[in-house]
C-alpha cells in the first residue's frame, strides 16, 4: 500500500529529490528487515510443524495410557469379586462344620457306644478344618498382595497421566508464545520504520508541513507500542489459563493486529519553497 502511495504521488505532483547515499540507505534497511521478517516466518513455520507432531504424539500416548488404566480398573474389580465368593464361600463352610459339630456332639449323646469312632472321626475332621484355614489364609494373603500391587500401579498410571497432562500444557504454551512472537514481528518491523522516519525528519528543514507529518509519525509510533502492549497482555493472558489447566481450543483466538496506513506525505500543493529548496521525501 505505500508502495502505491508513492507511485500516484509521482503521478499527481512533482516527486522530492532523496540524496542517493540516504535513499541507498533506506533501501538497504528495508532489505534488512524483509529478510529478518522472511527468517522469523521458516523457523516459525518448522516450530509449529514440530509441535504439531510433538502434542499429537502426547495425546496419543495419553490414550494409551488410559486404556491401560480402565485394564487396571477392570482387574481390580475381579479381583474384589473373586475376594467377595471367596469370602462367602468361607462363611458358608463355617456354618456348615458348626453344624456338623452339633450334629457330632449330639450323636455321641445317643451313641456312647460309638465314642471313640466319632472321636476319631472329629480329630481327622478339625485336622481338615486347619488345613482348609491355612489355605484359605494364604490364599486371603496372596488377595492382599495382588490388591496392593495393582492398586500401587493404578497410583502409578495416574501420576504417569498427570505428568503427560503437564507436558501437553507446556506444549501448548510454547505454540502460544511462538504466535505471539510472530504477530509481534509486523508491529516491531512498523516501530522500527517510524523509528528511521522521525530519525529523518528531525534532520529536515523544521517547515510546517514537516512538522506536521513528523506529529502524524509520533502518533503512529504511539499507536504501534500500544497495539504491542495489547497484544503481549492478550497472550500473557490464555498462557496463564492453559497452566491453571484450561484447553487451548477452549480460549479465543486472537486476531492478529490491524496496523493503521503511515502517514501521507507532505503535500506539495502548500509547499511555498522553490523548487530548489523543496523537502526531501520522507522515507517509507
């Protein structure tokens, strides 16, 4: 646009001689922020390719990780089951040899005869009922200690999900501050042409019309510093959402910011100076 600018301004009114070493200068400048500019864009560019494929790879081992969680949960669950049977199956057995016991002592009541059978018959019954308690204890034992391990390793899985949570963040943080940084480029690349122009018209010849466009140049450096600031407070501000844990497609996206045209050039229309003592142009 400022390009056009000043090729209708050659059309409309006579153009203002630059001397070649500051127009050789300015061009030079120009050339060198272009280039800066154009640097900024690859490695921006290869950032963002890399972590794109760095925060799909998280998300991805993340539900791998989940999957390996409800695994967990689901074996943790059967093994409460087979502990609930299990433990069901022992109180059934107990009243079932109470009862047995009864029905012994009842029958060496009525059959004194028949003690020293039944008394045998007891001791091989109790040695039974041990034996059967071991193996139950033991068995209640190696229950205890799958439940720890499991329980151990869903402790373990969680933390796992919690650290790939935090990287996921960090991830989208960094894409956040490589944006921010980019749209930042346009903005310092407007500062630093406003910064060479007020540089050159404070070595102008003080006319009014220069004066006046040099005020125009100070509020545009105003304006830029300010579209900076508000950008930096914007972004400050989604990177300390995504930390307290909210999702970055959740937040708004931030629009880049619209620079306002650089001022016009001094009319020569109210120039009353020769022609030999016309203003140099301004540089863009």
């Amino acid at each position: 646009m400022t390009a056009i600018r000043i090729q209708n301004a050659a059309v409309d009114r006579p153009r203002v001689d630059v001397s070649p070493p500051l127009q050789k200068e300015l061009v030079r400048r120009r050339e060198q922020l272009k280039e800066s500019y154009q640097e900024v864009l690859d490695r921006q560019a290869q950032a963002e390719n890399q972590l794109q494929v760095q925060i799909k790879q998280l998300k991805q081992q993340r539900e791998d990780e989940r999957g390996e969680h409800q695994e967990t949960l689901r074996s943790i669950q059967e093994v409460t089951v087979r502990r609930e049977e299990a433990k069901k199956r022992m109180e059934k057995e107990r009243k079932e040899q109470s009862q047995k016991e009864q029905d012994v002592r009842a029958e060496q009541e009525k059959l004194q005869s028949k003690r020293e059978g039944l008394k045998q018959e007891q001791t091989e019954l109790e040695r039974k009922i041990g034996t059967l308690l071991a193996e139950q204890a033991k068995e209640k034992q190696e229950w205890d200690a799958e439940l720890a391990s499991l329980t151990k390793l869903d402790n373990e899985v969680m933390q796992s999900v919690v650290r790939e949570t935090e990287r996921e963040a960090r991830a989208e943080v960094l894409s956040l501050e490589s944006r921010r940084d980019l749209l930042l480029v346009s903005l310092e690349e407007a500062e630093n042409e406003a910064e060479a122009t007020l540089s050159f018209l404070k070595a102008a010849p003080p006319t009014l019309e220069w004066l006046q466009l040099k005020q125009q140049w100070e509020a545009r450096m105003a304006g830029v510093q300010q579209l900076k600031g508000n950008l930096r407070d914007q972004f400050d501000t989604q990177i300390q959402h995504v930390r307290n844990g909210s999702m970055l497609g959740s937040l708004p996206i931030i629009s880049p910011p619209k620079l306002p045209s650089p001022p016009s050039e001094v009319s020569d229309t109210h120039n009353t100076n020769p022609p030999s003592q016309s203003h140099p142009r301004p540089p863009r």
